[in-house]
C-alpha cells in the first residue's frame, strides 16, 4: 500500500514542533466515533503555492478558530467538531504560498487560549495537505498528511484517514472476507484505493483477526473520475454501550457485543448517508 504520510515533525523547520496548551478550555463530552467524507478537489496548485485544509476531529473540544502567520483576523472561523475548511462537500483547499507558516488554533473568539501553536510549518511547492486536530483537548495532537491524489478517468480514488486516537488497528473487508485494506491504525491514512464505479457491501472488522465486525454491511457506491476522502473521527470509547447494555447504535450484525475493552473500530460510518446517499466503494490500493 502507498502511503505518503507527511509527520508533522518532517514539515516543521528543524524538526521542531510547539504544541501548547495555553489557559483553560473547556472540554465537551468527547462525540462518538463517527465518519465524514470529502469529494476532493485534485487539481496541482498553482506555481509557487500548496494548498491545505483543516479538519476539527478532536472530540470534545469546542468549535476553533484557525490564525495564519500572526494574522489579527482568522482565516477560519467557528470550525466545530466533524467539520472542514474548505467545506467536506466542496473539495477545495485553502492556497498559500509555499514555504513556512505559523499556525495557531483557539478557541473561537479568543486569541490566547490556543491548544495549537505551531509556528512554523513548511508548505512544499505544488503539495496539498490535510491538517486535523485529533485526539481529546487535553493532549490534542494535530497531523499532518500530505494529498497526493491525481486525477483517475477510468476509476474512482478513496482514501481512509484514521483519526480517532482510542480506537485500535481496522481491516476494511468485502462481507464475502476480500480484505480491501488495512491495517490501519491512528493516526495514518490509506494509501489511493481505485476502484470502478461500482456497488459493494463492505464491513469493518478488528485487525488482525477480523471476526470481530461491529460495522456492516454497508452498501457503498462511487463514480469514476471522483476522488473521496473518508475521515475516522471521534472517540470509541463514547460510542461503547454501557457493559450491560446491548449495542443499540451500531450498524449491521455482529456474532459478538463489543465491551470497552474489546479492540474494535466503526472505521467507515456514516458514508452512506452524507448528504442523501454518498457512499464509498473500495477494492485495491493503489501501488
């Protein structure tokens, strides 16, 4: 599998990374594990430019706003949990020039209670990135992952972000058992799956035995020429049932209730019904 998985520590000037957590912020009850999906955008930025987006997937922090290079106005503002700038539905990025940058996220309206300060992040020429905050705010984390999809006529491309830090390694599978990918563990991405436009019920089991599915089957759909993004986010552990209670809010069947201690993932959840039916279709990751 081809993962162009950028660290942030790789980005940064000198390795260096400032990850500060300044003031008090109030934490939410972390949201359950879920999934959100982007059709992107795989045009090359312009010469001289790389182009970003920001995904808030820490789980029980509140909505941020996202500072540039000391700007005295955000370039983002009230970003809530689950949601991305550009927006998920319009597969854009935000264009800056290449080269070093800061980047500061606080909470919205406040310019010192700011979980994330990195102050200086290097932008390839010509490279588009997926920055999340991920993981709870008390040791909020934010990655880094470099986008490398070009654009596919005869296939479609899906790509899965694992960005949920208490959920173990996945596999994704067929429901006949064809592994499509994985493992995948936090917080890495999949490499490019291509496959034809196309209709298939997949299910995600934990990795490495794969007996354990709580998720599935989903039957998923993509169109050739379109590329999307599957982001896992959320906290596993808010969406365990209590331990004697039955698993009410999962999808599909599973021979097996999950319990807090079970390593399980609900990887792919939610794409079928992003606005009024997108869903994915995964077969080979492309090499």
């Amino acid at each position: 599998m081809n993962r162009r998985i950028v660290r942030l520590t790789g980005l940064l000037a000198a390795g260096a990374l400032a990850l500060a957590v300044v003031g008090p912020v109030a934490a939410a009850t972390p949201a359950k594990l879920t999934a959100v999906v982007a059709t992107d955008n795989t045009g090359a930025p312009a010469a001289g430019q790389a182009g970003i987006r920001v995904l808030h997937a820490s789980p029980d922090a509140p909505a941020v706003d996202v500072y540039l290079d000391g700007a005295a106005a955000p370039a983002i503002s009230n970003l809530a949990f689950g949601e991305m700038a550009p927006a998920l539905a319009t597969g854009g990025y935000i264009a800056l020039p290449a080269g070093d940058h800061a980047v500061k996220v606080c909470a919205t309206g406040s310019t010192t209670v700011c979980p994330i300060d990195v102050p200086k992040l290097t932008l390839v020429d010509g490279k588009k990135y997926t920055i999340a905050a991920t993981n709870v705010l008390a040791s909020i984390t934010p990655q880094v992952i470099e986008d490398t999809a070009t654009q596919a006529e005869t296939t479609a491309q899906v790509r899965v972000y694992h960005f949920s830090a208490d959920t173990p390694a996945v596999d994704l599978l067929t429901t006949t058992g064809t592994k499509l990918a994985g493992p995948l563990s936090y917080p890495d991405a999949s490499g490019y799956l291509t496959p034809a436009a196309s209709t298939l019920d997949v299910k995600v089991c934990a990795a490495p035995a794969d007996t354990l599915c709580p998720l599935g089957p989903l039957s998923l759909t993509v169109a050739n020429g379109t590329t999307y993004s599957v982001f896992a986010i959320g906290s596993l552990a808010a969406a365990l049932p209590a331990a004697s209670a039955p698993p009410t809010d999962l999808v599909g069947t599973t021979d097996q209730a999950p319990t807090s201690s079970t390593p399980i993932l609900l990887l792919v959840i939610a794409a079928a019904a992003f606005v009024g039916g997108l869903s994915l279709v995964t077969s080979r990751a492309r090499r």
